[in-house]
C-alpha cells in the first residue's frame, strides 16, 4: 500500500478510491483565482469499467496500486472459470468469468493479458489481443457481385462472438478482427 502524492499522478497510474481500483485516464491541474489549488482527473475502473471523474486537493495522498500485465496463454472454460497458463513457469491461473473482458473472442490457445495487482498477486482482469484472426463458422453465403462496398450481414466467429462482415465473406474463412470495437478489419489471405 504505496501512498503517492497528487504531484506524482501519471496517466495510466492504478489507485485505490472507496476499495474500487481506478486507472488515471487524464489529469489536469487547476490553480483558481480564489481558492486552492486541485487536480481533475478523469479515471477508468480497472475492474468495474465505470468511467469518472474526481477533483483532489493538490498535495493529497492516496493509494497507489501496482498492477502488472503478463501474457498468459487461454486455455479453457469450466463453469463459471476461465484458465489461463503462464508460457515460461507453466503456472495455471483460474480467473472468473466477470473478470474475462470480451470473453467471446477468447479461443483456446489464444495469447491473452491478465493484469496481476503485484501486492496480492491477485487478478484483476483479462483479456484478448486488440487483435485476432478468427475463421467465421456460420453466417448468410455470399452472392455473385457482392462487394466491399455493398454493405454487411452478421457472422458467427468459432470463438463465438457474432460480428457485422462484408457480403462476400463466407463459412471458413479466416477474418481479423478488433476486439475493442468488435468490428472486421480485413479478410486473411493464405499464402
């Protein structure tokens, strides 16, 4: 439980407020004509994904939390738990669901990040890549003519995850995908 001073807030900087951990999103500080002087921030919940925004007296001290983001390999799902396996020590972490982020694009075998409170080495949460191939497992076939341009239907990606695709992507085809939009980026093409 490190206590930092509002002069040592940095963006991306994890601290504690009322035992909900919140990332620093943006700081400001402001020095009124009357009045002291305080920093506005604007904070991002690292578990509770509630967006806020807090003044605090310049000087004030809170709760530093250090928090650090492994990468861990995805490995299944039993009940309510998602595994996930460290490369190098072999280490298995059960993580339960509500701490998963953009859970349906999670495939097994997948690289994900889980970020670990360093105190505690308690998880906070994980997630996928920004980025992933999936192959689409189910969506409309595609009609002769279709383009880029003619508009979008829905997809089923083998993870799960039902995504808007252009009309001419079709069953089997490897796609990639940005999983903080869930929107396509492109069809894969094999060498």
């Amino acid at each position: 439980m490190a206590k930092v001073s509002t002069s040592e807030f940095r963006t991306g900087m994890v601290i504690r407020i009322e035992n909900d951990l919140y990332s620093i999103v943006d700081y400001q500080h402001v020095k009124p004509g009357k009045g002291g002087a305080f920093l506005r921030t604007k904070l991002k919940g690292v578990v509770n994904d509630k967006n806020i925004e807090k003044k605090f007296r310049s000087g004030e001290d809170v709760e530093e939390i250090r928090v650090e983001h492994q990468p861990y390999q995805y490995l299944y799902k039993d009940g309510g738990l998602y595994y996930f396996m460290h490369q190098e020590t072999y280490r298995q972490l059960p993580v339960d669901e509500d701490n998963v982020k953009k859970a349906e694009f999670l495939a097994e075998g997948q690289e994900c990040t889980l970020v670990i409170n360093v105190e505690d080495e308690q998880v906070l949460y994980a997630y996928p890549p920004d980025q992933i191939v999936a192959k689409v497992a189910d969506t409309r076939p595609g009609l002769k003519g279709d383009t880029a341009q003619g508009g979008s239907k829905p997809a089923t990606l083998e993870s799960g995850a039902t995504i808007q695709v252009p009309l001419f992507i079709d069953i089997g085809e490897e796609i990639k995908v940005d999983t903080r939009t869930s929107e396509y980026i492109e069809r894969v093409t094999s060498n």
